[in-house]
C-alpha cells in the first residue's frame, strides 16, 4: 500500500503523516509513505486543498488532519 502526503509541509501536513503511519501500523499493513511537496505535484494530483492523504493514487482526505480512527476505518 502507497501512502501520500501532499502539502508544504506545514505542521499539519507533518501531523498527516504520523496519523496516517500509526493507523497503518496498527493495522500491521505493509505501507510506503511518500511526501509530495512540490507545488506542481500537488496540482498535478487535483488536490485543491492541502494536507492530503491519499491510498494507492485516490485521494481520500483533503483540507484536514482526520484522527487515526478515521483514517483506519478508510484503510480497512
């Protein structure tokens, strides 16, 4: 499973990040996360509102930080 983080890499982009890892961790998956930061890179993906998350190349978070749970139940 890919894991992306789109955004400037702000505070809540960071806090993405972790959520996303822990929720994958705790669900024992197999993951790779990646940070896209590039403007041109965030454009190209259609996020419009950073920080994102996306599963596999299909954004699934946008424009917020969800807590771990949320981001589990979108995993399963």
């Amino acid at each position: 499973m890919k894991l992306k983080i789109y955004g400037s890499g702000c505070a809540k982009c960071n806090q993405l990040a972790a959520n996303a890892e822990a929720a994958a961790q705790a669900m024992g998956l197999n993951y790779e996360l990646e940070k896209v930061t590039n403007m041109n890179g965030i454009i190209d993906a259609g996020v419009m509102h950073t920080p994102a998350l996306a599963v596999d190349d299909e954004i699934i978070v946008e424009g917020r930080v969800p807590k771990v749970e949320e981001i589990q139940k979108k995993l399963a």
